[in-house]
C-alpha cells in the first residue's frame, strides 16, 4: 500500500532578528528536485543582496531525494541544520530556504546551526501541513428513486463528491481514501441493498488536513 506522506501544502514565510541579523524563512511544497531548485532561485531573485541564501528539501515521497546548501556560511552550520528539521518533522516534497542579512555580529558555529534551525522549524510550525494519501475515485450509477439514498450515505461518510451526471441515470464521482474503498463501497452496496452500480476510476495522491 502507498505511504502517506506529511508535507507543507501551502507556501509560507516567516522572520525573526538574531544579534542583529536577519533572518527570512519561506517554505513550500515541491514535487521534483526540479521544481524545488525553481523555488531556491525564485527566493534568490528576491533577496539578490542577502548574505546568504541557506535551504535544503526533500523532494519526493520516499525521502530518498534530499539536497541542501550552506551557501558560503562555515560547512555544516545552515544547510544540514535545516535538512534535520524537515527530518525531524518527518515532512517530504518540502523545501525550506532561510535568508540571511548580516547585521554585524559573528554568531559562532554553535550560534549558526542554533539560528538556521529555529528559524525553519518556527516556519513550519506555522505552515500549512498535511497529509498526503492515495485515494481512489468511484462512480456511483443509480436510477432517480435511489438519489436520496446515495446522497444520504455520502454525506455521512468521509468522501469529496468531484461531481453529480443527470441522464438516464445518476451518477454521482467520488474520491475516498483506498484504504477506506473498499469498505465504502461495500457499505454503499449493503445500504442501497444491491441498487447501485459502482465502477473504479482514477487514484492519486489527495491533500488531507492532520
């Protein structure tokens, strides 16, 4: 069964001031290394006379693609720090860049790894998360007497109605989670007793609230 997979699902920006410095986080959801490294450059061009630009993501779902950069700050003090925060958090197909203005004063090595970490996890306190599960369509055909029914059943189950045909018949596309499916189904059957026709149609990734 596919994983489901926490992740920012909203971009968001936050700032905090260290000795002086300052310090500009934005996070976001990304799907490839691709469109994570569009991200690093879009934040870049924003900030073309920062010190530094420090990020680091995960980009995918299996935490198998994960990049980072201390962007001239002493190795190991912006970017990892950064990487284990996302880690941390157990978020995928996030990617998190934190801006630094110097203000003047040296913060240390200890000082560094202690400012870029809060700094992303403040951020991603404060974002959007959610989950990321499969989730199947299912088209539900029935004559017009058992309209009433179906969407009596739909309202009190966990399921989005993606649309509603009126023809010959009803027929009613909607997503729920595929490890609930089957269950779904089943339940939809037992309470039209047997008047309802049920195909399979797409499965993908949906967003869910935590």
């Amino acid at each position: 069964m596919e994983k489901s997979v926490r992740t920012v699902y909203a971009p968001h920006e936050s700032e905090k001031i260290i000795e002086k410095s300052r310090f500009i986080t934005y996070s976001t959801h990304v799907e490839s290394e691709e469109e994570a490294r569009g991200f690093i450059a879009k934040i870049r061009s924003q900030h073309s006379l920062a010190t530094h630009v420090c990020y680091a993501f995960i980009s995918d779902k299996t935490g198998n693609l994960q990049r980072f950069s201390d962007d001239g700050e002493p190795q190991g003090t912006a970017g990892v720090p950064i990487l284990e925060v996302l880690k941390a958090k157990k978020l995928y197909e996030t990617a998190v860049a934190v801006v630094r203005y110097f203000g003047g004063i040296k913060l240390g090595a200890g000082g560094l790894v202690r400012a870029y970490s809060s700094s992303a996890a403040e951020n991603l306190d404060g974002a959007d998360i959610r989950i990321l599960e499969m989730c199947a369509e299912r088209v539900l055909e029935v004559d017009y007497p058992g309209v009433d029914g179906v969407q009596k059943y739909l309202a009190s189950h966990n399921c989005t109605l993606l649309s509603t045909d009126y023809g010959g018949t009803v027929r009613f596309c909607v997503a729920v989670k595929k490890a609930e499916a089957e269950a779904f189904c089943a339940g939809l059957v037992d309470y039209m007793q047997g008047r309802v026709k049920i195909e399979n149609g797409r499965e993908y990734y949906a967003p869910f609230r935590e």
